[in-house]
C-alpha cells in the first residue's frame, strides 16, 4: 500500500446501503492516500503497535475500503489483547515492548506530553502506563470495528458485535446506541427482504444470506499497478502451452468477445485482456476438446475424509508421499500434491476448516471457500514466488473488475477477515510482518477466486474447484461445449455438444443447463455478476431484440385502438 495512490483508478468498495459511500475530491482522496502510504512505512519497521494498525485502518475506511480497514482493525484489536492479557506470550511481549517504547519517548521528548515525564519515570510506572494506554486504545478500536462493519453493509455482523460491545465495556455510553441503531437497521432490511421475497425477487435461502451478510464492490485499488492487473504475454504464452499439451483440437486467443462498439453517449471499447478458446480443426458433436487434470493451476476440495486431497476420488488407496501418511488414490496425486501444495500444509493443524466443511450442504458454503483459500496459499508457498497473485493458479484469473453495473461480493466479518487471518497463522505466516498477505492481497485472491469457481459434487460431499483450463472459456447462453467428471473426480473433461468449425469460439455456459429454462431478462440478470452488464451473446441478443419487437408492436396496437 506504500506505492503511490493514482486519482484515476480510484474506485470505493463500499456499498453502505444507511450512509451511501461518496468518493472523495482530490485533495481529500491525496491528504488521505498520503497517511496510508505514511502508516504502511511505519509498519514495517513497527509492525506491533496496534495504534499505527487502528490509524491506517481509519484511513482506509474513509477512503471507500471497508474491507481492507477492517482487515487492519482486527489486527489492531489481536495485539492489544495480547498487550492487555496477563498471561505471558511472544505477541504480547512484542506489544507491551513497542507501546514502552512508543509511549516513553513520547513523554520525554514530545513537549506536549513531557509535563507528565514522572508517570512513565519508573519501569513500574511505565508499565502501567502500558496498561492503560492499551485498554483506553482498545475501546477505540470497537469505535471503529462498528464503523466498518457499518461501511461493509454488515448488518448482521453489526448486531452481533454491538452486543458484545456492550458487554465488553459496561461504562461506556456509546455502544448502547449501537445497539439500538444496529436493530433498526436489521429490522428495516428484514422488511424490505420479506417484500423481495412475496414478489418472487428471491428465495427464503437468499434472504437469509443477504439479511446475515454484508457485501462489498470488487475493485482494482489505486495502488495496485499493472502486473495484478493485466495478464501480460508470459502469462498468455504460459497458457497457450498448456493447452497445446492437452489439446489437438482447441488452442486459446486474444478474444474480441467482450469489445463494444460506440454507442448514443458512449464511446467504444477495447478488452485487451480478455482470452477465450477457438477450434484449430473441425470438431464433431460430442468430441472430447481436453480434459483438465489436477495440477498447481486447477484444483478441487471437498471435505470428504475418505477423499484424495489431490482430485476428491474417493476412494483412496494405498499411494502416499513420505512425508506422512496422508493417504491418495493414485501416485500421480500423490506427485501432484508434493509438487503443487502438500508441504506448507504437511503437519499443521488445519481441521478445524475441515470440520465446518463437513457440515456443507450447499456448493457455495463459506466453508468450502475457506479450503479453496488454504489450498490456493500453500501453493503460493510451495511456487515462492515474488508475490502471491503471481502464482500459477492466480496470475492466470481474473476478477469481475471495472463494470458499469457491477455486483456485490458478499462479505462478512468471520468468513472474509477471520478466518483468513486464521489460515495464514496455521501456515506459521506471521500477519504484522509480511506484507506479501497483506488484507487487500487477501481479498483481491477472494475476488480472482470468486469469478472463476464453480461447484462440484462428487458422491455426497459438496466442493468446489478451479479449473484453470476450463476458466480461459467465455460464456454463452447457446454453448457449444460442455464438461462432466468423467473419472469420479475434479478431473473435468470438456466436449463439443454439436459440430464446430475451424476458427469458431468455444463457448461454455456460466449458468449450466438452468439457463435453458430462463427468459432473457432473467438470464441476464444472473449474469450481471460475471459481466457487469447484460449478456450479448447470439441468444440473448435475438431474444431481446424479439422481445422488443414484440413490446412495440403491442404498444402500437393499443395505440390504434385508443380512442
């Protein structure tokens, strides 16, 4: 985050439906810009003073990045509970030494502060200094968490932790209110929720889960430059190559699917970054165009414990690496594990994520998306590249960046700050002095992730994977391909579902089969996730058109027949 902050490609994520979000003018969007690039260089060389965390956290907020200011506020409020804990530990040490420091200098240098120099003149005075200063610190850092929460439409997060508030600081005045305000709110989102469901807008499950989440906007940060932004040519190159070596019959180009002409009041555009696959030779209805296999760029996770950690096959057999005694279905898994992800997870104590897996009823439960983050991580660690989002698997997705018309990533606090955090720690990464996992690299992973999965269900065990070959597809609501497990597995084997052509675009549908069913307004209603505008593809631009044939054609038959 201590890169410069560019004005244009500022974007807030926040999508408050109480205090809708405003952009900040320039000089706000610099003086701002500014303490956030000045608090990430203090952190790097004190990266255990909760304050300077809860500074930039505040900065952040106002800014538009909900997501990422609580990202800096939870680990503001970690160290001061280990400060303020009696019980001895290394964070806590860390803590109580950098605010001795901190508060002792500023008392004997700062000449706002030095007429209190006696309070901090002993070690034993100083010390409780420490105490008080952290305790009066951390109820400031609940101010804000409730701001945040606020900011990233969590409603229910927002009730939940008031409460909490409340008993966690008894004298206070100010979190009652929270509480009063925070059931309002829920109050008044469960009503308009209700309507949206008596009208047919959504189902009772999709009420539940927006009612109990918040959501925040995808988008690129203004300090990102442009290696995680764009796919350059050795990424393409990279992808090129892998589908040489699965396929003699498919190959993947530069598409010119999502460009758009000029419009009345718009003008046209380019998408240099979109990649999609043609046929290299004529292919017959039903043929296999490649089967996408377990590697560092496609995966699958499930929590079946009788599963192979590699593709999901259950059941295993006798193959395993030396390692330990995890056990897979065939020693090709057992190689793909060692080589892609098995050693940063080797001997750690992940299972408490494949514990609240297990329960999992749905493809999309949070729980399956904190395995795929894990999975996705220890990769990262196993490749040691420069970055994270340069891995094998990430460099390679996209977010659903940049729409006119873009959809919220649903996001609440336990699932999306969290649990992450808790991931990294398992991993024995430390979260205050590696910047490399820094909040918004968290979150733009979510983000890459969330574009590009789909849901498998093998035997009874809902999952979901990445399939990296199988992502380079582009949409239409008249596919001419389609994919299956053909081994029992997150193997997936795509094929031609009637004849294609030299030169011509293969096609997959984002939505599957149940889109055969949907008009073309509903359709492109649950497209708008992926693209941020109604689907163009032949189908839905014929059926529009008709469709407007036809409202006009009513229209002048009403007109003809009025008197």
């Amino acid at each position: 985050m201590d890169s410069p902050w560019r004005l244009g490609q500022y974007n807030p994520s926040s999508a408050c439906e109480v205090a809708p979000p405003i952009s900040l003018d320039h000089n706000r969007f610099a003086s701002e810009s500014s303490e956030v690039i000045k608090f990430t260089q203090l952190l790097a060389s004190f990266p255990y003073d909760p304050e300077t965390w809860l500074n930039r956290g505040n900065c952040l907020r106002l800014l538009g990045y909900p997501e990422l200011a609580l990202g800096d506020i939870y680990k503001a409020r970690l160290l001061v509970e280990a400060g303020i804990e009696k019980t001895s530990s290394v964070l806590g040490n860390e803590v109580r030494k950098a605010f001795r420091k901190k508060i002792y200098e500023l008392h004997t240098t700062n000449p706002a502060w030095m007429k209190w120099a006696h309070t901090v003149s002993t070690p034993e005075l100083l010390s409780q200094k420490v105490q008080e200063m952290l305790k009066r610190l951390e109820l400031q850092i609940w101010t804000e968490l409730m701001e945040g929460l606020m900011a990233a439409n969590c409603c229910g997060d927002y009730a939940r932790m008031s409460r909490e508030a409340v008993e966690k600081f008894p004298d206070d005045e100010f979190f009652p209110s929270e509480v009063s305000n925070a059931d309002a709110w829920y109050a008044q989102r469960e009503e308009v929720l209700k309507t949206a469901v008596a009208e047919g807008h959504m189902n009772e499950d999709q009420m539940t889960t927006t009612l109990m989440n918040g959501g925040v906007y995808p988008t690129p940060y203004p300090f990102m430059t442009k290696e995680f932004l764009v796919r350059d040519e050795a990424v393409f190159k990279g992808i090129e190559e892998d589908f040489r070596r699965v396929s003699t019959n498919c190959m993947v180009v530069r598409s010119t699917i999502r460009n758009t002409s000029a419009g009345e009041g718009s003008e046209a555009k380019t998408e240099d970054d979109c990649i999609g696959a043609i046929a290299r030779r004529d292919i017959t209805a039903g043929e296999t165009i490649l089967i996408d296999t377990m590697s560092s760029g496609s995966m699958g996770i499930d929590a079946d414990p009788a599963g192979c950690p590699t593709c999901c096959a259950s059941p295993v057999k006798n193959f395993w690496n030396t390692c330990c005694s995890v056990l897979y279905c065939s020693q090709s898994c057992a190689d793909v594990a060692i080589e892609t992800f098995h050693s940063p997870i080797c001997g750690k104590d992940f299972g408490y994520l494949y514990t609240a897996a297990r329960k999992a009823t749905t493809t999309t439960d949070f729980a399956l998306d904190a395995l795929l983050l894990m999975r996705v991580l220890a990769i990262s660690q196993v490749e040691d590249t420069d970055h994270p989002l340069k891995s094998t698997v990430l460099v390679r997705l996209t977010p659903a960046y940049g729409f006119k018309e873009p959809n919220l990533i649903i996001f609440n606090f336990e699932d999306h700050i969290q649990m992450p955090i808790t991931i990294l720690q398992t991993f024995g990464i430390n979260i205050f002095t590696n910047p490399l996992y820094d909040t918004w690299v968290l979150h733009t992973i979510k983000c890459r992730l969330q574009n590009n999965k789909h849901g498998q269900t093998l035997g009874d065990w809902p999952g979901t994977s990445i399939s990296g070959l199988y992502s380079m597809l582009n949409h239409s609501c008249s596919p001419n391909v389609d994919w299956r497990h053909d081994s029992a597995s997150s193997e997936v084997t795509m094929f031609a579902t009637r004849d294609c052509k030299q030169g011509e675009e293969l096609f997959i549908s984002y939505i599957g089969s149940r889109g055969d069913s949907m008009t073309v307004v509903e359709r492109r209603k649950k497209l708008m996730g992926w693209f941020g505008m109604a689907c163009r593809c032949k189908k839905c631009t014929e059926e529009a058109a008709t469709q407007e044939d036809e409202q006009n054609a009513l229209a002048r038959n009403v007109q003809a027949i009025s008197p």
